[in-house]
C-alpha cells in the first residue's frame, strides 16, 4: 500500500562525526530515500561536488534565497550558512516518497518547528577525543577552526535531547545498519498503518 504522504528523516551532529560518509553508504544501499541537498556558503571540500554533496552560493546568492522565503531553516555556523530548500522537500513528501536531510544540529531544530512530525536522528562520536582526530585528519581546517568546532560540539551533544534517536558512528556499516532499522521501524509504527488502513477501509466499504 503506497503511503499517502513521505517521512521526512533528519540525520545530524557535531561536526567530524562522519553524517557525509555515513548518509554516502546508506544511499548506496537504500535507493528508495531521497536526499535532499542542503544550500552552503563554504568552500567545497576535496572531491566534493555542486549539486551532488551541496549548492555552493556565495553570501549574497543566499541571502537573497532567504528573502525569497525559499528556505525550511538556515543557520550560520562557524562563518558560514547553511540551509534547506523548501520545495524540493515539501513536494517529494507529498509524493508520499521518504526525504532525508543531513544538516547541522541548528538547521535540524528549525527544521523542528516546521516538521515536527518528522524523524530525527543524532549522530554521535564514539568520545569527543575521536571526533578531534577526525576533524584534525581531514586537513582542511586551521588551528582556531578545530577549536571553534569543538567548541561547539560540546554545546551541540547537549542539544541531543531534542532527538528521537541518537546512533553512535564507532563503525560505517554499523551505524548504517542502525539508521536503517530506524527508517523500516518508523513505517511500522502503528499510527502510520493504521491511518492509511483505515482509510483503505472506509474507501472500500462507502
């Protein structure tokens, strides 16, 4: 049974936990979720790519989407902004078709205000002294950078509260694994079936 509307999965957390790597393998196994491409005023990483990882604009280009009301939520972290387009998600849930967002731990909490039927996952670092080597070996970010985003990380795991699931990345395949349950556990859950059977019913017995 087609479901009338799509969920819509948030996957975020501090930055270095690996949310680009581990949302890269789960789509290379789950080809069902559709990965919506968050906007950044950041300079691309080695081996990324416009229009596959992010939609590199520059200050002014997303200053004006934002005036345009062409965004769920943005946020500015560590120097640069962040956000998610509107109507790609908003018609690909109607679609009835999932939508998954990989964003930082602010964007998530305004996504919050929007969608908070949606289903929110934090990704978390095996210890804080592994998520400083991962940011370290990607040797891509000064000194004062590494430090500003530990900084922030800290206050970021305090957010996690907000979350419905939290998944530690200590290996790919396994928090893969994990997200993956919780996506095939959230289409189980009784008051999704149950709507849509309901109304299956109703249709069938007028």
């Amino acid at each position: 049974m087609k479901e009338e509307q799509g969920i819509l999965f948030i996957l975020s957390g501090p930055s270095g936990v690996g949310k680009g790597t581990v949302r890269k393998r789960l789509f290379e196994e789950d080809s069902h979720l559709q990965y919506s491409i968050s906007v950044t005023t950041r300079n691309p990483r080695e081996g990324e790519q416009d229009g596959i990882d992010y939609f590199f604009k520059s200050r002014e280009q997303f200053e004006e989407m934002i005036e345009q009301d062409e965004l769920i939520e943005y946020a500015e972290y560590v120097g640069n902004y962040y956000g998610t387009p509107k109507k790609y998600v908003e018609d690909t849930l109607k679609e009835g078709k999932d939508v998954f967002l990989e964003i930082e731990v602010q964007g998530a909490l305004k996504v919050r205000e929007s969608f908070p039927q949606g289903v929110y996952i934090f990704l978390f670092p095996p210890s804080l002294e592994e998520l400083k080597n991962r940011i370290i070996n990607r040797g891509t970010e000064s000194e004062d950078l590494i430090r500003n985003r530990l900084l922030e990380a800290k206050k970021e795991i305090d957010m996690m509260d907000a979350y419905d699931y939290v998944v530690v990345n200590d290996k790919i395949e396994r928090a893969v694994q994990r997200i993956q349950s919780i996506v095939v556990s959230e289409h189980c859950k009784r008051e999704r079936v149950a709507k849509q059977y309901k109304k299956a019913l109703g249709s069938e017995l007028s």
